[in-house]
C-alpha cells in the first residue's frame, strides 16, 4: 500500500448500547482509533462485486491493519467517520490474510443506531 493514498484522517467508532436512568436504551459511540484512510466510491464492476456483499455499498476504505481488525463480524458493527462524513460498516477484507492492510465496504450515510 502506498502511504501517500492514505490521506484522509479516519475514526473507527463502535456501537454501544446503555441504558438511560428510566431504563431506556440509548445507543452511544466508542472512539476506537483515529488512523488515515484511502476512502474511494466505488463504479463499473468493483461497485458490482461488492453489492454482492450488500446492495448498499458504495465506498471502499483501505487502512492499514490493527489489531481491532481480528473479527469480522465485529468491525460489521462498526462505522467509521472522516470530517462531516460517515460510513456505515458492511464487510472488512483482510487483504491476502497478512495483516498488513484491510478493506472495508461501507455505505455513507448517517447512522446514529
């Protein structure tokens, strides 16, 4: 992965359920990490691959791998924010499974839960 492509700062945050003190749930973000980020949407058959995922994809974001990338169905629950946009987390994608650099397919869009 070139390092200059990674030029948007990114925050991966996590979903997190609590309850208020009536009892009612209420639905938080954790801030995980702040990393940089290849955001790029995605046209012609990459677009068409990925909607196989999930008919609502539209972005592939590149990071660089860390540690909190170890569970899939974890990173689903994900979502990940750059200046005033936000990405809805489908899938994630290990690149060639060597821990080096990882794949996300989102969709942009608010999600506040």
């Amino acid at each position: 992965m070139q390092a200059g492509l990674l030029r948007k700062v990114a925050i991966l945050q996590k979903r997190d359920d609590i309850q208020d003190a009536t009892g009612a749930q209420v639905v938080t973000w954790t801030t995980l990490a702040s990393t940089r980020a290849y955001i790029e949407p995605l046209r012609g058959q990459k677009g068409l691959d990925a909607q196989v995922i999930n008919a609502e994809v539209s972005h592939q974001i590149t990071l660089r791998f860390m540690p909190i990338f170890k569970k899939p169905l974890e990173v689903a629950k994900m979502r990940l924010l750059s200046g005033d946009r936000t990405f809805i987390i489908h899938a994630s994608i290990n690149k060639d499974e060597r821990n080096r650099e990882i794949t996300l397919l989102a969709t942009e869009g608010l999600n506040d839960g």
